[in-house]
C-alpha cells in the first residue's frame, strides 16, 4: 500500500472498534494488516522519478511568512545537515506520502525529529519529558512520525561523526524502544496509559547502561537547578524588559526581536486585544480566573526555532502587580505539512488544531494553553513562553549519550501514539521480532544520504543566488 485511499484520509482520531475485542484480538487486526503492507516494505528509501525539488519546496513554504527574517530561516538551515532537516519538514512530508502505510492512524506529531522533544514543568511542578512541538500535529499513520525520528537520530549520528555502526545501533534501539514500549501499551489499562508520564526526575531505563544513565542524570540534575534558578522575576524579566520610562517595555534586538508594524507585521498590534479576547474563551473557566488577574503591557516579535522563522510570532508581556510579570508566546499556526497527504484538519482555526493535537499528545500541558485568531485571519496559539523547559544540547554528546536520548524519545513517542490510537493494533502490526525495526533502521541510514544531497542543492541554491541566507553572529 504505497498511498493513502480515500477510507484512510478521514481525518478523525481512530477509535476502538464497536463491540468489545481483547488486546489478543486488537494485535491480531494488526498483523493481518501485514498482507496489505508487509513490514519489509517499509525498508529502505526510494526517492520517486518525480519527487518534489527541496529547494522549490523550501521556496513555497515562504509564503505568508515576514519576507524580511525569511533569509534568517535559511541561514538557520544552512548551518548543518542536521539543521536543514530540522526545519525541512514539509520536504519529508511529501516523501513520507509516497512510502508504504500499514494504514494505522494516530494524533502524529508531523514533525516528531530529535529537537521537538524536552523536559518542562506539569502545572503540578513536576517536570516531564515529552513531545513539546507539536505545530504540524494532524490524525496521520504512525509510521510516518517514527520515520521522521529514527531518520533524525541517524542525522544526528552523522553530524557528532559518530561510527557508523554505533550510528545504526542508536536508531535500532530507538525503534526496538518504540516498539517494546507500545507492547506495553496494548496490554495496559486505559487509564493507566492515559495518567502515564515520563518523571524526569524518577526517570528509569530498564536497556540503559548504567554509567550513562548515571551521567544523564547528573547532567539532568544540574539543568534543573540551573532553570530554577531562571524564574521569570529573577532571571526573564531583566533579560527582555527595560523599565527605562513610563512603563515597562520589551527590549527592541532586531531582526530577533522588534515591535510591530503595520508593514513588518499587519494586525499583529493593531488586532491584537480583539485576539486576546477570543484567546480568553478558548481557555478553561478556572483558567479565566487565573489569567483575569494579568493585564497586557507590551507586545513584540520575536523569532524562534529553525522551521518556524518567518512566521508571526510574538511575546507579550502581562502583570498582575509590580514583580509578578508572565510572559506568554504567541504564536502563528498555520496548516500542518501534513495536510496535502493526510487530509485537512477539523478544526477551522490551525491553532485549536495545535491545542487539541497538544492536549492529546501530551501526558501534561501549559495551564495557559489557547487558540486565537488575528484581525488579519491568521491562527494562533498561546503558551507560556518559558517554564521550566529543557531542550537537548547534542553537540559533546557520545554514541552512548544519543541512544539514551534516542529511547526517551521513542517512549514519549509510544506513549504518545497509544493515547489516540490502539497500542495493541500497532504493536500486532510490528511483531515481537526485529523485522520491523530493521526496515525503519534501513529507511533511516537512506534518508540520512537523501537529506545529505537536499542539504547540497540547498547550499548550492545560496551560492547562486535562488536564495538568500543570512547567517548570524555567535
């Protein structure tokens, strides 16, 4: 089965089947979904006669972004293979479309590479380690986010110039994590499913060695007391706002940060109370209550990620009284990559979409987790802008260090996947043995040379002058 037919682009999370059917029986559905797409079909990449040029993709995917801070997204890229493919998502989706699906549909992430996974606090204060982008979120196959993954862990092992063998041994054990993981998943309650989280503070990995456990934790450890130390009063505040005047006032870094205009920005300051508005029906009444207390200070731009520059998005600044600030990221969604392959969303605003994707996905979300939409007819969503989080730094990391990083995030993947699709149906659909791990282990090695070339044109593409870089100071 190479493309999606019509009965699997329907764009509702799968549900159990009517009537009651055991785990046993749920697994056997799956295996006999290997007759349709046998797991050995999922091996190896083979780019079609005509694939999509990256280059012209990366082009398209300009448009409605701020023409001005596109060369910064392109500068991004241009640092490394392994930056390329972060921010090429759209390009791995059109191929992903053309690869083999067992037909199984989960909430996908669409965008589920090494960097879209981190550590940040629950509304609890516990801090957990999950999926935390989740832009591109659209009901697709599940093959199609732990493609993306393993491909991600074998860029990664190219770029720190890891062996090749331990470059492949880190993508096998994160697929077999996947997998093992979701075995346990079919044969859980659902509750149990439901309420699981992975404590970064408890973590335990039954496959790990115990020295790198030992040393994640460690560095973990002092991550934490570094981020505790960063509390918005303290650390935040100081760092973006001046109060040199009347008011409080975000600090202007341009191109990084600015305050809107109507041309860098239509809408965004203008339209910007109206939004704030519709932002505040979209949370949850107690929630309401919480963020009544704020009012609005400042507003500016502030450019983020790699895959995302260009895009409107914004930081604002509210108080509650003098010392008690929150900062929330606004943030443009627009329609998810997926969406040409996968079928269109339900939800009319792209940034209900990220939510409702988001509150699935995640064992825990941002209490001021909403949608909006800007007098200009863009979509957002609404997020603190930093709480608690933590992001991998890969570039000191050895072979050992990225497969334990590489199993944390086929977990949260697992887990994940099994809250909006069946566990049991995609655990039956991969087996017990390796077949399956080897073929999305062949697919990645493959990727990894494709994404390689795609990094190629695109740095040819600067040298000649389709494109613009800019390339920033450290």
């Amino acid at each position: 089965m190479t493309k999606l037919d019509k009965r699997q682009m329907s764009t509702a999370v799968p549900t159990h089947p009517a009537g009651y059917l055991t785990a046993d029986e749920r697994a056997a559905k799956g295996r006999a979904l290997r007759d349709m797409a046998p797991r050995a079909s999922q091996a190896g990449w083979h780019p079609p006669p005509n694939r999509i040029d990256p280059v012209e993709c990366l082009k398209a995917s300009n448009e409605g972004r701020i023409l001005q801070l596109v060369p910064i997204r392109f500068g991004r890229m241009a640092a490394s293979p392994f930056a390329f493919y972060r921010g090429g998502a759209a390009i791995m989706a059109a191929d992903l479309s053309t690869t083999p699906t067992s037909g199984i549909r989960v909430q996908a992430c669409g965008d589920a590479h090494l960097m879209n996974f981190g550590g940040f606090a629950t509304p609890e204060r516990n801090v957990i380690f999950d999926i935390n982008d989740l832009d591109e979120t659209l009901p697709a196959p599940f093959e199609w986010d732990l493609k993306r993954l393993a491909a991600s862990a074998a860029i990664a092992a190219e770029h720190l110039a890891l062996p090749k063998a331990d470059a492949a041994r880190v993508v096998t054990d994160l697929v077999r994590e996947y997998r093992e993981r979701m075995f346990n998943y079919g044969w859980m309650r659902s509750l149990d499913v439901w309420y699981d989280r992975i404590d970064l503070q408890k973590y335990e990995d039954r496959n790990g060695d115990p020295a790198v456990v030992a040393q994640a934790r460690k560095r973990l450890a002092e991550r934490l007391e570094a981020e505790r130390r960063k509390s918005v009063p303290d650390y935040l505040y100081p760092k973006l706002v001046t109060d040199a005047g009347t008011t409080p006032r975000i600090k202007d870094e341009p191109p990084l940060i600015f305050h809107p205009t109507e041309e860098l920005a239509p809408g965004m300051a203008s339209g910007f109370s109206e939004a704030l508005s519709v932002y505040r029906d979209s949370l949850p009444a107690h929630t309401r209550v919480l963020f009544d207390r704020f009012h609005l200070v400042d507003l500016a731009v502030k450019v983020v990620g790699v895959g995302s520059v260009g895009t409107m998005c914004a930081v604002a600044l509210f108080l509650a009284s003098d010392n008690d600030p929150i900062f929330l990221q606004v943030k443009e969604a627009r329609a998810s990559v997926l969406e040409p392959y996968a079928g269109a969303s339900q939800h009319e605003n792209h940034g209900e979409r990220v939510v409702a994707g988001q509150r699935l996905m995640q064992a825990a979300s941002d209490v001021f987790l909403g949608w909006t939409r800007g007098k200009n007819g863009r979509d957002f969503f609404v997020r603190q802008l930093r709480d608690m989080k933590l992001s991998a730094v890969i570039e000191d990391w050895d072979t050992g260090m990225l497969r334990q990083y590489g199993r944390m995030c086929a977990h949260a993947l697992a887990r994940a996947h099994a809250r909006s699709g069946d566990a049991a149906v995609i655990a039956g659909y991969m087996g017990s043995g390796q077949t399956f791990d080897d073929a999305i282990c062949e697919f990645a090695t493959e990727y990894c040379s494709q994404n390689r070339g795609d990094y190629r044109a695109f740095l040819a593409a600067i040298r000649d002058g389709r494109i613009e870089a800019q390339r920033e100071e450290i």
